[in-house]
C-alpha cells in the first residue's frame, strides 16, 4: 500500500482538494445548466403536449362543427324550401284576393259610373227640356207678343216634351 | 556548451509550487481551469436559455437528450434516470475537460527544475486524469455518492443489509423449521455481503486505475511518438486521444449510473439482479456488458 502511495504520489489533501473542485463543477452545472435547462425542456413539453392535445380537440371540435354545419344547412334549407312554397302559396293566395277585389271594385266602379252617367244625362234632359220649353215660350211670346197662362205653358211644355 | 534538460513523463502530477504543506500540482492546475471553463460554460449557457433554442443551447439539449436516453438504456426507469443524470453529466463534463486539457499542447509553459544537478522541465498543464488524486477522488465521490443515493432510495436499513446482511442471520431463526437449508444458505449469504465491501473497494481501484492509465497511456504515446517523429505523425495520435478521452469520460459516467442504479435497487425484491450483481467481484452483469459494449 504504501509503495503505491509514494509510487503515485497519493495526497489526501489533493484527493480532497479535486472533491471539492468537482463539487464545484455539480453544484455549478446543475445551478447554472441543468435545473434551468430541464426545467425550460419539461415546460417546453408540457406546452407541446398540450398543443398537441388542444389540436387534436379542435380537430374533433371541428368535425363536430363541421356535421352540426351539415345538420343546420340542410335542416335550414328544407325549412327555406318550406317557407318559399308558403310564401308562394300565400303570394298565390293574395295574389288572387287582390284580382278578386280589384275585379269587384272595378265592377262597383263601373255601376256607380253608369249611374252617375245615367243621372247625369237625366238631369241633362230634364235641363234641356226645360232650356227648350223657355225658350219656344220666349219665341212664342215675341211672336205673338201675349203672355201666355201657367195653364198653357204647361200644356204646351208637355207637347213639346213629347217630340 | 548547451545544458541538457530532461524531458521525462513521470507517473504523477508534478509539484509546482507550494502552498504551506499542501502540494499545487499541475494536475491540479488542470482541473482548476477545467473548474473555471466549465463554470463559464455553465454560467454562459444559463444566459442564452429561451424557450426557443439556439447555438450553443441547441447542442446542450441534443446532447442531454441523447446522455438521458442513454441513462435509460440501464435504469429502464426515466424518473431515476432524471435523478441520476446530474451526477453522470457531471462527472462526464469534469473528465472530458480534463482529459481535452492535457492535449492542448500548451505543455511548453512550464518551470524548470533542478534537483540534485540535473534539471528537469515541469510543465505547468498535466491532464487533471492523468493523476491518480484526480481518478480517485472522482472514483470515491461515485462509489459514496452511489451508496449514499441508495440510503435515500431504498433506505439506510437495507442498504446496510446489502454489506452487513443481518436480516439474513436473523432469518435463521425464523425460517428453520420451515427451510433446514438456511442455516447453509444464510451465512454464506451473510459472508457474500461482507464481500461486498470489499467489491466497492475493489470499483474505486478500477474506475481510478482504469482512467488514469489510458490517459496517462495517451499521453505517454503522445510525447514518446513526438520524440519520434515531430509535428506531423502525433497528429493523429493526438485525434485518437481525442476520441480516448471522450470514450473514458462517457464509460466513467455510465458505470456511475449502473452504480447508482444498483444502488437504489432493492435486492429483497429483485433476486435475479441481485445475483448478477454479486459476480466479478462487485462489479455486476449490466456493468460487464456495459464495458464490454463501449469499450
């Protein structure tokens, strides 16, 4: 033992003094490195995983969206469909009420007109009639220069009315 | 007429100066700058972490990544793998730098010595491996850190047991009727664990004499082909240290994790690693296969 020490030169007080130095080195590299280092990688997974997780749930949450998409176009398509030929019934409906009335007011109009024109043309004649009988009595009374009696007036109107 | 200096690889750091009865050796010198680069690597590397990496971090990262999948490999286990990671990337790290230091071929500096009529040179940078001191004050922090990472694992009871297996003599008295054969069995289980005493002995001599005598080797073949022939043929010599010194630094690391794994093992529950563990002397089965598959 001891030709190996004195061989080697074997110092305790160097063996302690490279303890220490690689004392220095583990707690320096595991300060300074390694803690910091696996703690940034662990985090850096952690983040990757659950990017990882949150894309693989939006994907699901995607297809999900995608087939209730689906279901809501085609269910808002019938319902557009339905609503349309309703819509065109209704227009059919209205459409019809509208000529109907128009038809009926128009036929009203066209009464009242007929009798407004027939009243009109009544009272046109009844004027004329009594536009002429002034008139021949006027011609009569210059002709033969003699007021004529109520009587006679009436009598005569009633002659010439009759032509 | 010149005066003759003698160039002479001696097997132990040489003394550079002195400071009271402690010995500054250039092995330590060494190791002292491989301390400041690899605090200044460390400090460095702690400014550039983002969480997006790049350069230097980059590198960091692959290498731990690959280093824990490494670490995997034999303790089949990623949480103790994490626990044990520090201490091998540690002491992987210290040995590297050493091992690299003593290439750098700043062995011109140094100090020239006059002992009893004949000067010799002594240069200022050895391998901090290529000492003794060094080899074995990493191969006693291993095998203490290693028993002291198994009291806190698995306990200091059965760790005590591992060495001073009470529990089997005990068990003498309990399991006679039922076994007759462990009054056979116990004591020579007994005595297979005061050789386990002698087994982690015997892995300080082998990790320190294994590390120090291919560095010292390397380097030894360095200066006597540069004697040789200078500056072109060491060249590749030089690349084939290289690649020794980051082989020793990764199979001194690994054979601490295989420690520390047996260690925080609990052999009641693992028979079969137990009695792999208690051939060649201490040195167990994954650590032969290891040696054998790096080596």
């Amino acid at each position: 033992m001891d030709s190996i020490v004195s061989t080697f030169h074997i110092d305790w007080k160097i063996i302690i003094a490279q303890v220490l130095n690689f004392s220095i080195v583990f707690t320096m590299l595991y300060i300074y490195a390694l803690k910091p280092l696996s703690k940034l990688m662990k985090e850096r997974g952690e983040k990757i995983a659950k990017g990882v997780d949150d894309a693989e749930e939006n994907a699901q949450i995607l297809e999900k969206t995608n087939i209730e998409y689906e279901k809501v176009l085609v269910k808002a398509k019938t319902e557009a469909q339905i609503l349309f030929n309703n819509t065109i019934k209704e227009a059919e409906i209205k459409k019809d009420e509208m000529l109907e009335k128009a038809k009926s007011d128009v036929a009203i109009m066209i009464s009242d007109g007929k009798k407004t024109l027939e009243a009109e043309k009544t009272k046109m004649v009844a004027d004329a009639k009594n536009e002429i009988v002034s008139l021949v009595m006027k011609v009569t009374e210059k002709l033969i220069d003699k007021k004529l009696d109520a009587s006679f007036d009436e009598k005569t109107i009633k002659e010439l009315s009759n032509l | 007429m010149k005066e003759k200096i003698l160039h002479e690889t001696t097997i132990f750091a040489e003394k550079i100066t002195d400071f009271g009865s402690f010995h500054i050796t250039n092995a330590l010198i060494t190791s002292w700058v491989a301390v400041a680069v690899i605090v200044i690597i460390s400090i460095f590397l702690r400014r550039k972490l983002k969480e997006i990496p790049k350069g230097i971090q980059n590198v960091f990262e692959v290498f731990a990544e690959g280093a824990l999948s490494m670490c995997d490999q034999v303790t089949n286990d990623r949480a103790l793998s994490i626990r044990i990671f520090p201490m091998a990337i540690s002491v992987f790290f210290f040995i590297l730098v050493n091992n690299w230091l003593g290439l750098i071929p700043l062995g011109g500096f140094g100090l020239i010595e006059n002992h009893e009529g004949i000067k010799s040179f002594i240069p200022f940078l050895r391998g901090g491996t290529a000492d003794v001191n060094t080899t074995l004050a990493l191969a006693v922090s291993a095998v203490i850190g290693a028993n002291l990472f198994g009291v806190v694992s698995v306990g200091i009871w059965k760790t005590f047991n591992k060495y001073v297996n009470l529990s089997v003599l005990g068990s003498i008295f309990t399991k006679i009727k039922k076994e007759p054969t462990v009054i056979i069995v116990a004591p020579i289980t007994f005595f297979v664990g005061l050789i386990e005493i002698a087994g982690e002995v015997a892995k300080i001599a082998s990790l320190s004499f294994r590390l120090f005598g291919n560095i010292f080797a390397g380097e030894v073949l360095l200066v006597s082909i540069s004697a040789l022939v200078a500056y072109v043929v060491p060249i590749p010599f030089l690349f084939l240290e290289i690649l020794v010194g980051f082989i020793q630094a990764l199979i001194f690391s690994m054979l601490l994790v295989v420690y520390f794994t047996i260690s925080s093992s609990d052999h009641d529950h693992e028979p079969a690693r137990n009695a792999s563990h208690n051939d060649a002397g201490g040195e167990s089965h994954e650590h032969q296969k290891l040696t054998q598959g790096v080596v």
